[in-house]
C-alpha cells in the first residue's frame, strides 16, 4: 500500500500529529498536577481524532481502516463540551458533577442512530458504503445512514452544537475574567490570554461555514469546515508552547502553595524574631488595611499582597496569623469576608443584589466558595441567615 500526499493532506497530518501530542501532555500533567487540564487535553485529543477521519475522507485513504467509519462525528461532538467544562471548572472553579454527563447527549445519540454500522455490520460492508460516498468528501459527511434524521443533518447540528458551547465559553470567560485580571500574579493574566487566543482561533470552526456554505461549491463547503478545523488544531497546539503555566498544569494556585510553602521555611527560622513590639506593629498596620481599608474585599487576594499592602514582611505576616491568631491565611480572609457579608445582609443588600453579586463584592470568586464558606463559619447558608432575620 502506497501513499502520496498533497500540500492540504500535509497540513492535515501535521495538524494531527501537533493536536495528539499537546493532548497527550496536557493530559500527562492534568493527572500529575492540575486536574482540569485532562479536560482540555480529552478536547485537544478528541478534536485531533476527528480531523484524522477527515483526513482519511479527503485523502481517499479512508477505505484502508474501515473499523473507523462513523468515528470521527463522535469525537467532533464532544471536544465541545470538554473545552467549556475545562473553562467553566477553572473560572468558577466548579467541580463536575453527575449532571454534566448531559453535554454528552448529542454524541450518545449519534452512537444509538449508527449503532448497526458501528457495531453490528461486517467489515466488509464498511468498506462497501466507504467506497460508495469516498470520491465526494461533501456527500460522505451528510451521514446519509442515519436511521432517525435527513441527509446533512449533522453536519449543521454538530456546527450549531460547536457555535452554542463557544458562546457559553465566551459568556463565562466575559463574566469572572475580570476577577482573574484584577489579580496581580502572573498565573491568572496569562491564563486569560491564552484563553482568549484559544476562542477566537475556533471561531474558524464555524463562522466561515456558517456565512460561506449555502454559496461555494460542495468541495469547498467541505473544506471551510474540516481544513478549518486543522487550522485550528495548529494554531492551539503553537501558541500553548507560549504558556508553559497552562502546558504544565501551572497556575495561580500553584504559585500560593509554593510560596506559602517558602514562608512556612521561613516561619522555622525566623520563629524566634516575632517579639511582642512587632506584634503590636502587625496589629495596628492589619487593623488599617481590614478594618479601614477593607482589602479583603478585593477578588483573589494573597498573601504577598496583604503583606504589601501592610507593610509587613511575608513571612512575619504568616507566623502571627500561624502562632498569635492560631488560623491560616485562606480562614483568615475569608472570615472577615463572611462578616462583612453578614453585616451587609443585615443592611438590607439582599433586596438590591442576587447572592453571587453579594459574595463577589464581598471578595468571593464564586457563589460556590462563597457559600462553602459562609457555611463554614456561621453553620448556615447565606438564604438561611437572611431569613432568620426577617423572621
């Protein structure tokens, strides 16, 4: 069996080959350190297997892995979904739940309606209906065997499907990317620039087809779509080398535990320097910034900067709030932002603001850390505690 290449096969190969290999790692170091990147690594990963299939299609090469036919809709139904739940669970910082098996509905009943030919036909008939569409790539992706819907009908379901979950991303990146900005570390900037570089190169994945296809001929319908993709896959797969925080599962996380790690080092050996004129020190310059200045109201607050902003060194910082108060950093913030939701509830704010608005002006990222948090220290919900008041 020979192969010969054109120039478009050649960019459909690279593509693959640089989408399987960011994938993999991503995926690698998804386990090893930051969880959510297995989600865009699976995304990276499904999105490169099916523009393999497209490939295959294009190429005419498809008849020699008929095991594959009807494959590549599937991974092209669920990249999707993996790139808006691996944005929405680092922004909202959301875990998944039993529920988001629903955003892969779609690509479940696409396996029911090819059950037959995916699972149940011999070889050979692949190969048969393989050769019968393979000379004209337009007319083998109308998925004409489909048992419950017309010719085509996946081609624009899968586009839409593609076009709503980048809306979703864009509506969320939009939404809490101003909260990731507003922090000073580099992690959290960079993260949102390389997002917003990853959404609008896949704005290739639909918006040339959608205003072009109802114009062009068949062929290159075919190609604004799936050469699209391949373009796509290039230019994500470059660009991450230019953020090896997001590449290696780095981020702002990361950054407080190390250096939080450092000062805990430091705490050892300078335990001894915390006199009782320092601490006398410590409190005043906290009681300024909290209780006057109320920093603790800003989104993403560390450690370094509330030490900056007081005038204390980081690691004298840690061991008063470790050895006087008796609280880590983290139960130390949110405490007071908790306080300053209930004083503010007792105002009256609930009347004017949902309660996400009142836990984000509060410091919170989220709802659901505002909640886990609220909870924590007053034993109830934010609702609860609200009602109690009127009651």
């Amino acid at each position: 069996m020979q192969f010969s290449f054109e120039i478009k096969d050649l960019i459909y190969l690279g593509s693959i080959f640089l989408g399987f290999i960011t994938g993999t790692v991503l995926l690698i170091f998804g386990f090893k350190k930051k969880k959510a990147n297995i989600l865009i690594g699976l995304s990276y990963l499904t999105i490169s297997y099916a523009v393999f299939l497209v490939f295959l299609i294009s190429s005419g090469y498809h008849v020699h892995f008929p095991q594959l036919y009807r494959t590549g809709n599937i991974a092209g139904l669920i990249f999707a979904p993996l790139s808006y739940l691996y944005i929405r669970q680092i922004i909202e910082d959301r875990p998944l739940k039993l529920v988001d098996i629903l955003h892969f509905v779609p690509a479940l009943i696409f396996i029911i309606d090819f059950f037959p030919i995916l699972f149940l036909i011999p070889v050979e008939e692949k190969i048969a209906l393989i050769q019968s569409e393979i000379d004209d790539p337009a007319v083998f992706v109308y998925f004409n065997q489909s048992r419950f819907f017309p010719p085509n009908f996946y081609t624009y379901a899968r586009t839409l499907l593609i076009l709503a979950y980048w809306v979703a991303s864009v509506f969320i990146l939009f939404r809490f990317g101003k909260t990731f900005e507003k922090k000073k570390n580099a992690f959290g900037k960079e993260w949102i620039v390389w997002m917003k570089t990853f959404l609008i190169s896949n704005l290739l994945l639909f918006v040339p087809f959608l205003l072009l296809s109802r114009i062009v001929d068949s062929q290159l319908g075919f190609d604004l779509l799936h050469f699209s993709a391949a373009i796509v896959i290039l230019i994500n797969s470059i660009m991450v080398l230019f953020f090896p925080k997001v590449l290696y599962g780095l981020d702002e996380f990361d950054f407080i535990l190390s250096q939080e790690k450092e000062l805990q080092e430091n705490e050892k050996q300078e335990s001894h320097t915390l006199t009782p004129e320092k601490i006398k020190t410590i409190e005043k310059n906290l009681h300024r910034v909290i209780e006057e200045e109320k920093v603790f109201l800003q989104n993403g607050l560390t450690i370094s900067e509330l030490a900056q902003k007081a005038e204390i060194p980081n690691y004298l910082l840690t061991i008063y709030l470790n050895q006087v108060i008796g609280v880590s950093f983290t139960d130390y913030i949110n405490k007071k932002r908790v306080d300053e939701c209930c004083s503010r509830i007792k105002n009256g704010d609930l009347q004017h603001i949902t309660l996400e608005g009142l836990g984000i002006s509060c410091g919170f990222n989220n709802r659901n850390s505002f909640i886990s948090s609220f909870k924590k220290y007053m034993g109830i919900t934010p609702s609860v505690f609200s009602k109690s008041l009127n009651g």
